[in-house]
C-alpha cells in the first residue's frame, strides 16, 4: 500500500527502492543513478548511510535511532533530516513509501 507524503508519524513506514535505481559506493560517499531518465544524484557520507539502511529494509523509525547513535544527534533533529532527505529522494523518482 502506498503511503501519503503527510504522514505525521512515519516511525514505521519503509522506503522502496524501484529497480531502476542504482546505487554505487565512492569514498565513503555515493552516487544514485536511475537509468530511466539518466539522472545521478549524490549522496554525501550521512546520505550514504541513510541510503544503505533504507536500501536494508530498515523503517524509517529504525534508520532515525541509527542515526542519532551514530551522530550524536537529537531524535527531532535526525527525523526531520532523514524525511527531507527522502522527500528529495521521492521527488525525484528515486524511492516510494509503503507500509506494507
């Protein structure tokens, strides 16, 4: 089931990767290509992670806690970050939301 972008508490809502979007690791950093449309978007190496975790199935709840363990960030902070982060991602085809 598609999830709407509004959701106002998204902790359990995971992100699907459509299979013409192809991930490749650089330096601790990333690259996106989608080879419908040839687009690339970068990623930087907390986008890296975010992207692997996601890519590994884990909600959107899950990648937040990760993410605040491993920065040093407040739970606010890192959720409002990771959502814009997949927001830029949705809006350009990259990934969609489920709650399957």
């Amino acid at each position: 089931m598609a999830v709407s972008n509004d959701l106002v508490d998204m902790s359990s809502v995971k992100v699907v990767i459509p299979e013409h979007v192809l991930f490749q690791r650089l330096d601790g950093e990333a690259v996106l290509l989608d080879v419908q449309t040839g687009g690339y978007f970068g990623l930087n190496g907390v986008g890296t992670l975010v992207w692997q975790l996601l890519a590994e199935g884990k909600s959107i709840g899950a990648v937040v806690s990760e993410i605040c363990g491993h920065y040093e960030i407040g739970m606010a902070q890192a959720a409002s970050d990771t959502r814009a982060f997949i927001s830029a991602l949705q809006q350009q085809a990259l990934v969609a939301l489920s709650d399957d």
